[in-house]
C-alpha cells in the first residue's frame, strides 16, 4: 500500500527492546482461553495516517534476542552440511516480530536463509487470571524519520490453533488474534536552550537538529483494547477508554473505536520495553585513535583525579538549567497497613531574585483535609546559593495505631522567605528584609497500581506508594477555600517561573525479618552512620544525578524555555552563600 513520506526528515536508528508482557492476556470476551502470545511491530506516520518503510535488523545487544531475525547460516565440517545460527537461534522464548525489509550481516555465510521461531507458550487450557511472560526479544529499526509524528505501533497477539509461524513470514496470520495495542511516540520535542544531545554522535545530532530528542530509557505501557487506532495519541486513546468503562461500569477498558465494543478485563495487561538510540556511522581512524589516546590520559589521570574532590551537593556547579525524566515505575509491592515512608525535602531551584533565607513548610493531608503530620525545614547554611538553596530536610511518616492510612494523602510544601524591597535604593536593601510566601507545591503519597494515577477514593484497599525523587513546580497560590487536596488542585494557579522543588518520597525498611518497620528513633541520637547503613538516611545528590521526575511534574511552559539559559547564565555568576548572608545579618537577629 501507500507509505509515508519522510518530510526530508533525517533517518536513524532506534533498537527496541521488549522485557515483558504482564497482565490478563486471556479470560476477555476476544480472548477467551490461554495459547501462544507474540508481539507485532510497525512504524508509521500519525499525521500522514500511512507506515513507514523501514528497515530491521537484530539488535546489537547479544544478550538480546532478535527472534525473526534470526538466520541460520551453513558450513561443511568433513563433508558434512552443519547449520550455525547467528546470535543465538536457538534460544526459546515467547518471541516478538518486526515489520519491515531484512538486514543481515554482510560477513555472514549464505546470510538470508531460514529465520529461527521460538515460542514458550502458556499451555492451552492454562487457566490464569494473571500471567508475566518474559520476552528480551528486540531489534533495531535502521532508517527511522525523526519526525515527531512518527508512532512505534505495538500489537499483542495470540496465534490461532498454537501453530508455530512459517519460516521467513513477519506478519500476523488470517486466524491470529489482536489481544490489545498500544502506541510509542519515539520523538519528544526537546526545550529551547536546556539540555542538548546526551552524546556528540552523528545521529544525536541529526535529531537534535529538529527540535527534537529520543525518548531512550525504560518504559511501562498500558495496552489498549481493540480495535486499533494508531492515529490517536496513546494518553487520549487510554483516557476515552477508561471513560467508556466508567460509563458502563466496568473496570477495565472498553475500546473507544466507533461500533466496537471490545472489553479488556482486571488485571489490564501492561507491556515493558526498552528503547535506545544506536550511532550506525563508525569511528574514523583519526576517531579511534583520539579514543584510545583518551583512555590512556583517563589512566594516568586516574589517581589525580581520586585525589580531588568528587562533586557534591555542595560544590556542583549546573551544567542544565531544567533536565527531562520521565516519571519513576510503579511499585510492584503493594503498601501494607504498617508500612511507613519518609519524605526527603532536598533543595529549590531558582527562587525569584529578591529572595534571601528561605524554608519550607510541609503538610501531610488527606483529601477532606484530615491532616496526618507536618515539618518545617529552614536553608542549610551550607547553601552555595540562597538562590537554589539546600534544605536537607527529612520527615518519617508511620504508622498511626489510632487510624488507617489513607490513599488519597497528598503531600503540600509551602516555600517562605524573606526578601528585599526591591522598592528601595540598592544600598537600602539589606537593611528592610519582610517575610513573604514564595509559592506552594503538592505531590501525591501513593498510587493505583492499575490506573498509576493517584487514587480518588479513600476505601480504595490496594495502593503503591509514589516512591522516586520528584521536581515539582511552585504555584504562587495555594488551595483555594473548600477546595479538595490532590495533586491537581493547584494546576489553575500561576506558576513561580522556573522555581521548582526537590523531593523524594522513600519506603522505610524493614528489619531483617521484614516483621517490623524501621524508624531512626531506634538508633541512639547522633548515630548518623548506623541510620544511614540501615538504609533509615538516603543522601541527595547533586541535580544531574538525581534524576529528578520531572516530565509530569515541571515541564517548562513557553516562557519558561525562554527563560532557563538567563537563569542559568546568572548561576555562573558570583553567588550569595547562605552563612555569608547570616553573617551580614547577625545570628543573634534570625530565628533558630
């Protein structure tokens, strides 16, 4: 049929890797029964509405198994005919295939003979409700347009009659079953003048060069019922899903697609995989030879440079105004009744100019109000900037014999400080510091380990706990009167442009035979080595080590883009510590 036009856009290389497939793969109106489940991929243009021609070879990863594209290749060994696969062909495993044109090894033997199918089904008549298959199949699609319209189509199927795919074929057969689908747009727009390509290659480059950067890393998708619609974002799909499901009650996904009315039953199946970028031009010589001569420097530098000082907290200067990361993975544990978690308070980032000492105020509420706890935490003194101050605030919640937990907690931080009047002369200033509100944040404590959305209800039995360190934006206002607490509750407020807050949310541990939760108030006061072993204490790191969610929690608007490099700029300046703005004041004038 038509295929998609590439726009003139360039073309790389993206490998893609399937971990997992969990969830209720049969027991659906569709699917009644258990059989052989395989995955399906295509590339295709969500504008355009057509597929891209792609080409597909194995993954570069050997541990990695490009199951349709394996080849057998053939030597004689003493006159006899012996077949060698390529990758390990005979490895088993539930497999994935890949649609587009062959690529094979041009030092093969007699590449582009028979291809290697390997299949460990479920048996038939297995009755599970819930199954995990473990695929580690991938490949890597060669000549991808960067072009944010550009989707990775992902189609679960079960084959029909359990018959094993003929030799050479990559599509699906006329009796296959679609169990569910989902969608992956590769691309996201990358922020004007925040964090570049991750390497310097050819290729990062190139997609550089449309605005754009790969989203590699790890990612949990939520499968969608039949039929498909790969036209429609994959968030928008899932939502109308879930809206029709509501409307008829029912708890799961019922397809959105006109005239259809497929269902997808509890446990929602979820699909896990990988994506990674793949620099197809090699190394010149002058290239390699400049690789192992910075390996040899590396060497001999090795020890001077053990002998400095490692970044810190401290003494880490950014090279990134605002960095994108994706939103951590959903605990699998589900959070039990004596369960606790501590609430780490790191840093903030970027407070308007007239701010001198800060502090943060933090409020644990549910959401009629019912509040469960509080802490305040003022500037570390150590602070190198007053402007991205340091907190090291830590808070433990546990648990409370006279109620339950609830799972609709929400967590609110206040971020106050005194500031200058901006009103007055320059020398005037320091001598008429007020104190003011900087803005509010909120960040929810635990999660629907099916929607992954922060739960509604508070007789809701199974949560997670939103464990990960998170960047959360500041609005300038709080809640409104009467308003309900929850992680939405101040998206209508103005934003505090580029002030953003650092928190982390961490499980507490348990003992060792994970009867009792840990609590620092076991340790004797001032054994900060015993707490920290205990795993009781988790010590930030600096900002571009941290990874910090922040894609859901502070991605810039438009003004923000605009504003980051200046923000960054100033940071490279001569900046104000905190104890030398102590000092200046007189101790003895501050509160404690």
């Amino acid at each position: 049929g038509e295929l998609a036009n590439d726009m003139g856009a360039p073309r790389v290389a993206i490998q893609i890797k399937i971990d997992r497939v969990c969830g209720a793969l049969h027991g659906h109106g569709h699917v009644p029964r258990g059989g052989k489940v395989y995955v399906h991929m295509c590339i295709v243009d969500t504008r355009q509405k057509l597929k891209h021609a792609v080409v597909t070879a194995p993954h570069t990863d050997k541990t990695v198994i490009s199951t349709a594209l394996r080849i057998l290749t053939k030597r004689l060994d003493d006159g006899t005919e012996v077949w060698d696969s390529v990758q390990g062909a005979d490895v088993f495993n539930t497999r994935a295939i890949f649609e587009g044109d062959e690529e094979v090894d041009e030092d093969d033997d007699e590449a582009g003979g028979e291809k290697m199918v390997s299949v460990a089904p479920p048996e038939p008549d297995q009755e599970l409700e819930y199954a995990e298959l473990d695929y580690n199949d991938g490949c890597m699609f060669t000549n991808v347009p960067a072009r944010g319209e550009v989707a990775i189509v992902f189609k679960v199927y079960q084959e029909e009659h359990n018959t094993q795919m003929a030799s050479g074929d990559q599509r699906p057969g006329p009796g296959d079953v679609l169990i569910a689908w989902a969608t992956l747009r590769p691309f996201d727009k990358r922020p004007a003048g925040l964090k570049g390509p991750s390497n310097k290659t050819l290729q990062s480059s190139a997609i550089a060069e449309q605005g754009l950067k790969l989203k590699a890393g790890v990612f949990e998708i939520d499968l969608l019922a039949p039929p498909i619609d790969e036209w429609t974002p994959q968030g928008q799909a899932w939502s109308e899903q879930r809206k029709a499901a509501d409307m008829l009650t029912i708890d799961g996904l019922v397809s959105h697609v006109p005239g259809s009315a497929t269902i997808l039953n509890h446990p929602l199946p979820v699909m896990s995989i990988k994506v990674e970028g793949f620099e197809k031009e090699g190394p010149s010589l002058l290239g390699k030879l400049r690789a192992n001569a910075n390996k040899l420097v590396a060497g001999a530098m090795l020890k001077n440079i053990l002998a400095k000082k490692v970044d810190t907290i401290w003494n880490f200067r950014d090279s990134e105004a605002w960095i994108p990361c994706g939103d951590p993975p959903v605990a699998r544990d589900l959070f039990a009744a004596d369960d606790g978690f501590d609430i780490y308070i790191d840093a903030a980032r970027y407070l308007p100019d007239n701010v001198t000492l800060s502090a943060v105020q933090c409020f644990l509420t549910s959401k009629d109000m019912k509040p469960y706890g509080n802490t305040f935490k003022e500037i570390d003194l150590r602070s190198q900037s007053v402007m991205s101050p340091m907190y090291l605030g830590r808070k433990e919640f546990r648990r409370d014999p006279a109620r339950e937990w609830d799972p609709t907690l929400t967590l609110l931080f206040k971020i106050v400080a005194t500031e200058f009047d901006m009103a007055r002369a320059p020398a005037e200033r320091s001598q008429t510091l007020s104190l003011c509100n900087v803005g509010f944040a909120v960040l929810h404590v635990f999660v629907d380990p099916f929607t992954k959305q922060q739960p509604t209800s508070n007789t809701l039995r199974e949560y997670s706990l939103n464990e990960g360190a998170f960047q959360l934006s500041v609005h300038r206002k709080g809640l409104k009167p009467k308003e309900a607490m929850s992680n939405q509750a101040l998206l209508d407020e103005l934003r505090r442009f580029c002030t953003t807050l650092l928190v982390r949310l961490v499980k507490a541990p348990r003992t060792v035979d994970g009867l009792t939760t840990q609590s620092s108030k076991d340790y004797m006061l001032g054994r900060e080595d015993a707490v920290e072993k205990a795993g009781l204490l988790v010590r930030p790191k600096p900002y571009k080590q941290g990874r910090y969610s922040s894609d859901s929690y502070s991605t810039p608007l438009p003004i923000e883009e605009f504003l980051y490099p200046s923000r960054l700029l100033k940071d490279k300046l001569p900046l104000t510590c905190a104890a030398a703005l102590v000092d200046a004041r007189g101790g003895s004038r501050l509160s404690p």
